[in-house]
RNA sequence: GCCCUGGUAGUGUAGUGGCCCAUCAUGCGGCCCUGUCGAGGCCGCGACUCGGGUUCAAAUCCCGGCCGGGGCGCCA
C-alpha cells in the first residue's frame, strides 16, 4: 500500500520508491529530511526532495503561496515548503477556466498540488511541476498583516505581533534550525562526557539570590515564585551523587530591563560537576562545551551558516583568563574611566571584547576572581582561601557580551551559613538546601550560560528576540 | 527605575506652523501580456496614536495618556 519503504544505512537514508524500485539516497540527516520510518500516510514529500525524482515523475507537493506571476497566458505559482521555494506552472489554454481561480489564490495560502516534475534550467530549483490538481487548504485572508516577501520590512513590534507570519521568513527559519543544531551539539558534548540530564521545579518557595527578581504565582493559595535559576537544585543533586548533570530549562527574572540582551523568560543552560579541584576545572569544560557545540554547528549545519552569511569561529584553548583586576587596569589604560565604583561594565565588557580580539585574536575570554562584593548576592559563591574579597567566580565573555557566569560553590556547611548570614538571610527559609550540606557535600562548581544569547552572539544578531519564538519581555506578554 | 527617542494607508516611509482634502515604495483592486523569477505596462484604493491646550491656521508647537525603539543600572 505504502509508496515508500524505509532502510537505515549508516547515517544514511534509502528510501525505495516502490512505483519504480529505485533508490533513493537523500542527502542525510542533517536539517531538513525526517525520512528515518515510513510514515506511509504522509505522501506528501518536500521540494528539495522533488530533485531526486525522475524527469516527468508523479509527485505531491505543498505549502504556502508566496507569490503568483500572472503573464495572461501563462501563469507561475511561487510555492513555499521548509526547503525550498519551487515553481508550478499554469498554461491557460491547457488547463482552461479554472486558470483564473488559480491565479486569484490570496497569497500566504496553503496549496496542496499533485503533478509531474518538470527539469528545467529557468528556476533555481532546477524542476518545475506541472499540475494535474491544486487544491487550497487553507486561504489566507488579505491584507496580510505583514508580507512575507515583500520588499518592505516590518517593524519588530509588528512582526512579533505577527510572529507566525514572520517566522515564515527564511532567514527567521533559519535562526531556529541553528538553535537546534546548537541545542543537539550541547547534549552531544555533555553525553560523551558523561553528563545526566536533568528537570528541577521552576514553581519554587524562594529563589537563589532574594525576591527582588523573581515572579511571583499563586500557588493552591500559597506564595511561590518562578525559578529564577535552578543554582540551589543543582548542588542538592550533587550532595545527592549525580556527580554530573546539566538541564536545559526555562529561567524566569522578574528584572526591569529592557535591552536587546535581556528578556523576562529565557533558557538556562547550566550544569554541575563535583570533585573539582578548582574553578579552572569548571572553566576548562565550560569552553570545552562552548566549542563542542559551536563546531558541530558548523559540520551538521553548513548550509544554515551560509544561508545566513555567517562565519562561526569557536574558542581555542586555552581561552584566556583575565583576573577582574587586571581587566580594570586594561581598561584604565584604554582610557576609561568611572563616576562611581570601578568595575567591568557594559562599556567595560565592550571595550574588553575588542582588546582581546585585536591582541589575542579570540571572540572569548574569561574575567575570572570576581570581588566578593560584587557578587554580593551570590552566598553560595567560594571565595579564595588567600584572601576573601574574591571569589572565585568568573564569566566567559564571547564577543563583549557576558554569556556564561559560574564558578566553584561552597560546599562546607559553616561556612556556606557564615555567608548566608552576612546577607541577613534567614536559614530557616533554605533548610532543605542547607541539610543537604550536613550529611557530606563534595566540591563543586558549575555555570550557566544563557543560551539565547550564545545564539544571538553566534550569529551577529541586534536583539535577543530573534532568538526566541514568541519572547517574553517587560511588555510583551502574547502571543 | 533613570536618560534619550519615536508613533502618518495592510506594511515601511517623506513631511518640523499655511505650499498637505498629505510624499514615495510596497501591498490591495481592475485591465493588458505564453517563460516570469525585484516581472513589466496602464488605471484606481488606502493613513496623520488618543485626549486636552496654544494659534487666524496644527501631521507639525505644548501638556497628559496609551503603545513602541535605543542606552544605562543589572544580568544569562
């Protein structure tokens, strides 16, 4: 019954066209083809993969009218898929009165056409199909709230008002197809390194550093919070022997920015690992994962990077590391200066991120030793030995823009108190935190990385919300 | 939260006191065209964010509301 039968070749995959018995090898995996089991109720197949068929072969298309070219006898229909924009050709006196209903098709709707492929050199596709039946799935009202090819481009707020239409933009496809294949390398990095995957609750009692940023919800009439990190579940799984563990999660602040790197609901990429000897272990495999992911991007995803005109430069090892200190004496001898406390901000990153790459040559480097004081929040920060006014935090910085921000905890329980104490928090409010500390906690550390923002570095773009389908901003609440 | 800045047809814009019953592009509608691919040609349609104020006169100046954009603090 079924038109396709299914084999798995190595990484390839055949596919038999039972009409004919021939095979088809697809070019792999990699991004657009989904053909690993034969679905036989799904005979439609994708443009792209219309190359493969014979000259003059029977097949059914779809996808979205993007554009028609009415020359009076002759009429092309630019039709959209996820691959690709093909081309179907009306003749009039061939196919008689219904050419005018065809070509009134509103633009954006969804057509579903059955014909024969047609090679020709005349589209960019290199075929053109030559309908026996086109029927519309679904109309598209006009005006259309924004054009998908037009000339003109839309404002962000119309767009994300729109951000379904938008997102029927190529270029605006292309930036989730990356997001997964960035998403696929991080897992890769972490299974090989033998990393557990893990949830942790994002409906929570208290969050890791104070109320101030966090949401609050109702929950079955008591106060809870949006996580705002998964920091305190983390390390109770490493005082509970999951040695090491990452999560890919949501993360939500409550913070009042509004700037193209910050939104109020983004993914948290965060792991932990214990028996570190120092924050440099946690360093180390933080640029390891940097890289691991960054290149399989490049190898699974060439195509997407070029379609974007985007050059992907990974970090060598190893990525610098530039004590705060030191980075302020950088920056004074650059020429800056403060009004208030000296520290590395947003011009500061700036202004760091083209001095290691005019001296250095790399996109990346590390401030590592925070002060204390400037991690005033962070109670579960270690701070040196030698001298406590530092910690031994850091963020990586990938093109002037912090991404990652992480370091070894401090896992001796009175210590950890001492700290907490010094903020006025009341341990009472961390007791199921604090007890993991009591029954033998190893050393420890770990990051988080925002991964919108690894995307949006990755790939030059102005604002953060490119990153995300429908973001969540200070204002922005739908669609 | 602070600072700067903007809101004109479906979309993107020009217009900074009278020359504006508002420019251009795109879109949409109609007509012509059998190889278009930024299709082309001709004709048409469609807008000043809201409320107050100043003025003989307001898209334009002032105040406020609503909704954006950018920067900073902060952060991933």
């Amino acid at each position: 019954m079924s038109s396709f039968y299914v084999i798995l070749v190595l990484s390839h995959v055949i596919t038999i066209h039972q009409k004919t018995g021939r095979f088809i090898i697809l070019d792999s995996l990699k991004g657009f083809y989904r053909y690993a089991f034969n679905w036989e109720f799904m005979k439609r197949i994708y443009s792209e993969d219309v190359k493969l068929l014979e000259d003059g072969e029977q097949c059914r298309v779809a996808g979205w009218l993007q554009e028609v070219r009415n020359l009076g006898g002759i009429a092309f229909l630019k039709v959209r898929d996820r691959t690709g924009v093909f081309q179907v050709v009306l003749v009039k006196k061939e196919i008689g009165e219904s050419f005018d209903d065809l070509v009134n098709i509103p633009r954006e709707s969804v057509i579903d056409i059955e014909g024969r492929k047609q090679e020709t050199d005349q589209t960019d596709m290199g075929f053109e199909i030559l309908p026996s039946s086109v029927s519309v799935s679904g109309y598209a009202e006009k005006p259309l709230p924004l054009g998908v090819v037009d000339k003109v481009d839309a404002d962000m707020d119309t767009r994300f008002d729109n951000r379904f239409m938008d997102l029927r933009k190529k270029e605006k496809l292309l930036i989730f197809q990356v997001r997964s294949l960035l998403l696929d390398g991080v897992r890769d990095f972490f299974r090989k390194e033998g990393f557990i995957e893990v949830n942790t609750p994002k409906v929570v009692a208290a969050g890791a550093e104070g109320g101030a940023t966090l949401f609050k919800v109702d929950y079955y009439g008591k106060k809870a919070y949006l996580a705002q990190s998964p920091q305190l579940f983390k390390q109770m799984l490493m005082g509970a022997g999951l040695e090491r563990i990452y999560e890919i999660a949501p993360a939500y602040r409550a913070e009042d920015f509004d700037t193209v790197r910050h939104t109020s609901e983004f993914i948290s990429l965060d792991f932990e690992m214990s028996y570190i000897d120092s924050s440099n272990d946690v360093m180390n495999m933080t640029a390891y994962l940097v890289e691991h992911s960054m290149r399989y991007v490049m190898e699974e995803g060439e195509r997407f990077l070029e379609a974007l005109g985007v050059e992907v430069v990974p970090p060598e090892h190893p990525v610098r590391k530039i004590p705060h200190s030191q980075c302020i004496e950088i920056l004074e001898d650059m020429g800056k200066t403060w009004e208030d406390e000296k520290s590395v901000d947003t011009q500061g990153e700036k202004m760091l991120g083209r001095y290691v790459k005019e001296n250095y040559d790399s996109d990346f480097f590390f401030i590592t030793e925070f002060p204390t004081h400037l991690k005033k929040n962070t109670f579960y920060a270690m701070r040196k030995d030698y001298d406590p006014s530092l910690t031994t935090y850091f963020d990586l910085e990938y093109k002037g823009q912090e991404l990652v921000s992480g370091g070894q905890r401090e896992h001796r329980y009175d210590v950890l108190l001492a700290q907490m104490k010094e903020l006025d928090l009341d341990p009472n409010d961390f007791e199921s935190y604090l007890r993991t500390f009591r029954y033998g906690m190893p050393p420890h550390g770990g990051i988080g990385l925002g991964l919108e923002r690894f995307i949006q570095q990755l790939l030059d773009l102005d604002n953060i919300r490119e990153t995300i389908l429908f973001p969540r901003d200070t204002s922005r609440l739908e669609p």
